[in-house]
C-alpha cells in the first residue's frame, strides 16, 4: 500500500499538469464560442457553470449537462456518458452552424473542437439545435466536404491482338518490310 501512495505522489504531477493544460484549452475555446453565442466570455473559466451555460445555449435545456454524472454507475454508465456526451456534441454542431459529424470531435476531443469553433470566423452561433440558421441547404453544404461515390460503367475495349512469335506466324499473313522504298 505505500508504494501505491508513493508512486501516486511522485507521478501525480504530472498528470494534473496535462489535466491543467487541457482544461485551460478547453476554458480558451468556450470564452471564444461564449462571445459568440452573446455571453460573457469569462464563464468558459468557471467549473460546471461553463457546461451549465453551454447547455443552455446549444440545447436550450441547462439542467442536461447533468446527465454526465451517470458515468459513476458502473459499466453501463460509460455508455451512457459517451451517449450523453455524444448528444451536447451533435447539439453544439447545430448551433453553431457545422455539419452534425463534428458532434464526435466535441465527444472525444472537446477542447480542439471548442477552439476551432471560438477562434474560426467560418462558424457563427445559430441558437439552440440551430433554429436560427436561415441558410439554405447549399449554404449549409458549402461548409462540408462532400464526397459522392459515382458508379461508372466499365468500358470495353476489344481485346488487343495477341504478337505471336515468328516462328508461329501462319503462312498465310503477310509480312511488313518497313525499311522497303516507297517511289516505284
């Protein structure tokens, strides 16, 4: 047990350092998506009131963010956390203009997306679910790649003629002297 404490303490910085580094970009992309959406910018920094504040604006429910701590039932609570986590992320992507793929990006890496999201002058904030976006579905589409897969038709060619070697030739073909003189 106290090399478990001891291993606990001497490794314990680290990890909170990159926890640190990872809230702090996190708290970075909210004030800038917070300015967006009209709020002040300072509350990306706040604990909890940031997914408060998100959740108001992007599903018009504040109280959902609490369905994350369904993650300290055991086994079937990290389920439903990525599911719940996975639903603010598709309602962040409505309300903020982009395609409904980026909700697995704010699932799994929250703060990169929070960032692209804030600092982008491409995305602006629609309102809940997107109500606000007015622009057309061409408008939408301009914003995502999309990839079409076309079927074609394969073309036939007729088959080459196979060279035969000259000892197969028949006698009956006529051979070819490109080197004969032509003036007669």
């Amino acid at each position: 047990m106290d090399s478990l404490l001891t291993y606990a303490q001497e490794n314990g910085s680290a990890t909170s350092g990159s926890s640190g580094i990872w809230y702090i970009i996190m708290a970075v992309g909210l004030w800038k998506m917070f300015e967006k959406a009209g709020e002040q910018g300072w509350i990306g920094f706040v604990p909890f009131y940031n997914q408060y504040k998100l959740c108001e604006k992007v599903m018009n429910n504040p109280w959902y963010w609490l369905r994350l701590f369904v993650v300290i039932v055991p086994i079937v609570g990290w389920f439903m956390y990525f599911y719940f986590a996975y639903q603010m992320g598709k309602a962040t992507a409505k309300a903020y203009g982009q395609p409904e793929t980026w909700a697995w990006g704010y699932t799994f890496l929250a703060p990169v997306f929070y960032c692209i999201t804030g600092f982008s002058n491409q995305y602006s904030y629609f309102g809940p679910y997107g109500e606000g976006d007015r622009r057309t579905g061409e408008a939408r589409q301009a914003k995502t790649v999309d990839f079409d897969v076309v079927r074609q038709e394969p073309v036939v060619e007729k088959a080459a003629e196979k060279a035969e070697p000259a000892a197969a030739k028949k006698e009956s073909e006529v051979e070819f002297d490109f080197n004969q003189d032509i003036t007669e």
